[in-house]
C-alpha cells in the first residue's frame, strides 16, 4: 500500500497510520543506503507556533505528512520532467529518505503533563 493510501484510510488511528508509514519509510531508506543517518527533524508552523515535527501528536503528524507527501511528488514530477533518463520512483525514494519529517515519524517526545 502506497503512502498516500495510508495516511488516508479512514477507520485507522494516526498511530497506526504512521507506524504503517514508517515500514514503506524504512524500506525507501534502506534502498536509498542512509538507513543509519540520523536526519534532522524540522521546524514546522502549528496554530500555536513553531516546533519540531517530533514534538507534534500522531494526528498532527499524519496531517502535515499528507501535504508532505504530495510536495514530494510534485518535486520528483517536476525533476523527472526536466531531467531525461530520470527515474521517478528513485527521485521518490531519495526523497523520503532523506526527509526529516518521514524519517522521524516514530520519534517524539512523550508529555507527562499535558
């Protein structure tokens, strides 16, 4: 099942859609060869203000990864269009596994208090 297939399923908890998410990511990083880098979690603009995407709760996470993912897209469409012999389903992958946010779908920060 596809990413976008995922995150969009309808009778499924964030948590599960984003442990679902991180297998397809795993699979990509492994592909890719950075399977042990360690990348970043970015910045990302909530209502409240800026913080890491880590710090967001699953159904946070799942809603910002469902536009990620199609700014992924387009970004390897528009690659593959100006570059001959390009693969899209490669630029795809180089592009997850390099993206903060796919990367650190299960990490985050547990509240105590809140």
């Amino acid at each position: 099942m596809s990413i976008t297939k995922i995150l969009a399923e309808k009778d499924v908890d964030s948590g599960e859609k984003l442990t679902n998410v991180a297998v397809i990511v795993s699979a990509a990083r492994k592909a890719y060869g950075n399977e042990d880098a360690e990348v970043a979690s970015p910045k990302v603009s909530t209502t409240n203000g800026s913080m890491s995407f880590i710090h967001l709760d699953d159904d946070s996470k799942v809603s910002l990864l469902q536009a990620e993912v199609a700014r992924v897209k387009s970004q390897a469409v528009e690659y593959v269009e100006h570059t001959e012999g390009a693969d899209l389903n490669r630029k795809i992958e180089e592009l997850i596994a390099i993206n903060g946010m796919f990367t650190n779908i299960d990490a985050g920060t547990k509240f105590a208090y809140i």
